[in-house]
C-alpha cells in the first residue's frame, strides 16, 4: 500500500519567522513572478520506502508520470494507492493509467489522514520556510535531498504512520 500526494515548491519561501522594531511594520519584497515546481511522491507504509518526482506542473500526466514510477517499481506486485481527490487523480486519462492498481480514496479535505502530507510538512519545515534561495531548482534539490535522506524508520516515523493512533495501523 502506497500513500500518495503531491507538493508545491515556491522560491519565494513562506515567511514563518521575521522581526521588525516595535511598532514599525516590517517590510516583505516581493514581485509578481513566483517560480514553482510540483514534487509527486508516493510512500509504501509498510517499508517506508519512498518514490519522487518532481515536475513543472501538477496536471495528470505529471501524476501519471508518477504511476509509472510505481509501476516500475513494484512490478509484479499489486499497488493500492491511497490518494485524493486531486484533479489531477480523477481525470479519465489518470484513471486509465492507473488500471490494475486499487485506488482508495481519502474523503475530501482530509489531509490529516494522508501521512505523505506530514512528511512533507516536515521536509518544508527543515527546508523552505523562510528561507530564500537563489532558484526553484535549488530549493527542489535541497528538498529532495533532504526527504530522501531520511532513513526509511525515519519516514515512517516523521509521518505518523510508526503512531499507535495512526489511523490504518491495524490494516498494516
């Protein structure tokens, strides 16, 4: 079983931390060109073992770009994937792609129960919040870095799922 969701990377890092002098509003510059990039992933939540891939958008054959990922990499195996409701995820073409694979759908707006969103809360925490890097493509390397970095105990454990209340323990 594989818990699947996707992130945005922006390079202008969401700002977490700041100062100013008391009672004197703080300056934040920004432009009206936000470069960004969409990182894929998907989480077997027996193992821990993970799969990425980072893409310039976040449209169906990103995602699809994806399932081929997991396909090559379970071969032979049967995939179940738990995911959302993504557009991305329901287009035809999406669902076609992902023929042979049960697919088991999150309730809308449940990002609490999907374990690959804490891991990569986590990966943004250590990573992008506030900080400013010279392009996109040096923030999604760092990040990538850093996620793939973690031991698999350790992505299991960032991620909930290690968690005597994590909410599918028993079917694991």
């Amino acid at each position: 079983m594989l818990a699947e969701d996707e992130t945005d990377l922006l390079l202008f890092p969401p700002l977490r931390a700041g100062w100013s002098r008391r009672g004197e509003p703080a300056r934040v510059w920004l432009t009206g060109r936000n470069a960004r990039r969409v990182i894929f992933g998907a989480m077997n939540l027996r193992t821990g073992s993970r799969l990425f891939v980072p893409r310039d958008k976040g449209r169906s054959a990103d995602y699809q770009a994806l399932l081929g990922e997991a396909r090559s990499a379970y071969r032979g195996w049967h995939v179940a994937l738990l995911l959302d409701e993504d557009p991305s995820h329901t287009a035809k073409a999406s669902l076609r792609a992902a023929e042979g694979m049960t697919l088991l759908w999150l309730p809308k707006r449940s990002p609490a129960l999907n374990p690959m969103d804490t891991l990569w809360g986590q990966g943004k925490d250590a990573i992008s919040a506030s900080n400013q890097y010279a392009t996109i493509d040096e923030q999604v390397d760092r990040f990538l870095r850093y996620v793939r970095g973690l031991s698999n105990r350790e992505a299991l454990h960032t991620s909930g799922v290690l968690s005597k209340r994590f909410w599918l323990r028993r079917a694991l």
